[in-house]
C-alpha cells in the first residue's frame, strides 16, 4: 500500500496526473457509450425504436473521439510514446464500438 502512495504522490508532484487524466475521461466516456450500446441492444431485441438513445450514444462516441485524436496528436509531437499508445488504443476502442452499434441496429431491421 505504501508504494502506491509513494507513486502517487510521485505522479501529483511530476505534473503526470494531468497528463494522464484526459485518457482516464475519454476511456470513461467510452464506458458509457459501451452503456448505451447495450441498452440499444436490449431495446432493439424487443423490437422497438431506438432513435431515442441513439443521439446521447452519437454524442457519446463523436466527444471523446475528437479529444482522443487531438491528443494523440499532442503525445505524438512531444515523443510521449507510451501516452500516444494508450490514446490509439481508445480510439481503436471506439471504432470497434461504432462498428458494434452499426451490427445492433442492423440487426433490428
């Protein structure tokens, strides 16, 4: 427990935590649009209309998306090689969910 401490601390006063903190907000954003999808999933296997909660979940992807992009960018020019892989990663993460959202909706068609 006290080294978990020691590198937080360690984070807090070496300026990381605020590097790191847009990929922890855009990966959370990520969670809840992975919410919506299966709240559309869910709703579509009962065969209603989706269109309600298809806008937030739009949103929900189009948002951190754009931040993930330009931060790649940003960890990119600086030479932060392992922040730019995590960035990647998340907007790896969200193209798999706008693909899984385009199978949900086709399949309720």
């Amino acid at each position: 427990m006290g080294i978990s401490v020691v590198l937080a601390l360690l984070f807090a006063w070496g300026g990381t935590v605020m590097e790191i903190w847009p990929l922890f907000g855009a990966g959370n954003q990520l969670i809840g649009g992975l919410a919506l999808l299966v709240i559309i999933a869910w709703i579509a296997s009962l065969k209603k209309s989706v269109k309600a909660i298809t806008g937030p979940l739009i949103f929900m992807w189009i948002a951190p998306v754009i931040g993930l992009v330009l931060l790649s960018i940003k960890f990119y020019v600086t030479g932060k090689g392992v922040l730019f892989g995590f960035a990647v990663v998340l907007v790896l993460i969200a193209v798999y969910l706008a693909y899984a959202t385009f199978v949900a909706l086709r399949r309720k068609e």
